[in-house]
C-alpha cells in the first residue's frame, strides 16, 4: 500500500523543532560577533564626523542616517543565532566593547546599546523567533534605527524643534533599516555560503536553498 504523506510532509514531521533555548557555541559565537563589532564601532566612532557633518550641511537631522554602523550587531546576531535576548546580548557587549577601548559618549554608551539592541529584539519576538526572512531583518534593522534615533532626540536634542526629530528618527530609521538590517542579512548569506554557519539553522537554512536551487 502506497503511502499518502507526500515527502515534503513526511521531512516537515521528521525535522526536529527548533529550540529557543541557548547553547553554549550559542554564547560564543555572539559574544565573538559582539567584540568584532564594538571594535567596528570604535573605528567608526573615530571616523563618523566627516560624513556626519557632510549629512547635517545637506539637512539638519539626516546625519541619523549613518547611525546604522552601530546598530548592526544586534540585527547580525539575532539573525544568526535566533535565540531570544540574542539581539541586545550582541548590541550590548558591542557597546561594552566600544565603552571600555573608549568612547566620546562615556557610560551613556552602555545605555545606548541596551536601547537599540532592544529595538531589534522587539522585531524577532514580533515574529516569535520563527521567521528571518529578508523583511524581518530590515524591520529589526528598522526598530533598531527607530530605538537610536527616539533616545537621541530624548539625551542629545531636546532643545531643537519638532522638524529635526522627525528627521531625524525617519532618516535613522532608513538608514538602518539598509545599513544593520539588509547589510546584516546579506552578510548571513555570505557566510553561510562559506559553510561557516553550519552549526546553526541560519547556515543550514541558505545551504540547503542553494542545494534544492542546484538540483
């Protein structure tokens, strides 16, 4: 008697389900991704002005745009290791990373990353942790980009008029909608082509697309 569970249903029943809990190659890799990144961060910290003032000359808030640079290890490491508090670990060691080589922002940089990592980590537990899709890693790049550019106006702005903020935040919330979400989620695609994902569903998952594409 022929089976009626076709096969794509019968390897949907046989794979196993995918655990939110943490592993310990979990903990290392993003704490591996947040140094890497706090040391990006630090460069750029010492690099930004130029193009910061290049932006501001151009219109007043849109210097916001670039602020992805710093966002990208959150929406990096939730897109890789898909564990809930994934993103704010990677922004917040990145931060502490940033803090400790040394920053022109002091402690408020710990602040900083907890509030943007946070950004990012309301997008994937939007989606339960279940989906990584090109959409949602721009959304998380998004929601970071939207967390940075609220407590900026809130901690560096206060004084200056209605018009900048909202050029500001939506010009944060572009930038790093492209900069930390898009970039980051190309960058997955990159390494898991290398195979250097393997470990985790991230790389698995871009691996066997390009396999099923082959085929």
């Amino acid at each position: 008697m022929h089976s009626t569970i076709s096969k794509p249903a019968a390897a949907a029943a046989t794979r196993p389900r995918p655990t939110l809990k943490w592993r310990v190659v979990d903990i290392v890799i993003a704490s591996v991704i947040g140094v890497a990144a706090g040391l990006i961060f630090w460069v750029w910290n010492l690099t930004y002005s130029p193009f910061s003032a290049g932006l501001e000359a151009v219109l007043p808030g849109l210097q916001s745009a670039i602020g992805g640079v710093w966002l990208f290890a959150g929406v990096l490491g939730g897109l890789i290791i898909r564990k809930p508090g994934a993103a704010i670990y990677t922004e917040l060691v990145a931060a502490t990373v940033s803090a400790l080589v040394g920053t022109q922002w002091g402690v408020l940089t710990l602040e900083a990353g907890l509030v943007q990592g946070l950004g990012a980590e309301l997008v994937f537990a939007l989606f339960l942790y279940g989906n990584y899709r090109v959409y949602v890693a721009v959304l998380a790049g998004a929601g970071a980009g939207l967390a940075m550019g609220i407590n900026d106006i809130v901690l560096w702005y206060p004084a200056l008029g209605g018009d900048f903020k909202t050029i500001y935040v939506i010009a944060a919330v572009v930038g790093a909608s492209i900069v930390a979400g898009l970039l980051s989620w190309l960058i997955v695609r990159a390494l898991a082509s290398t195979g250097a994902l393997n470990r985790f569903a991230a790389g698995r998952e871009v691996t066997a697309r390009e396999a099923s594409a082959r085929a």
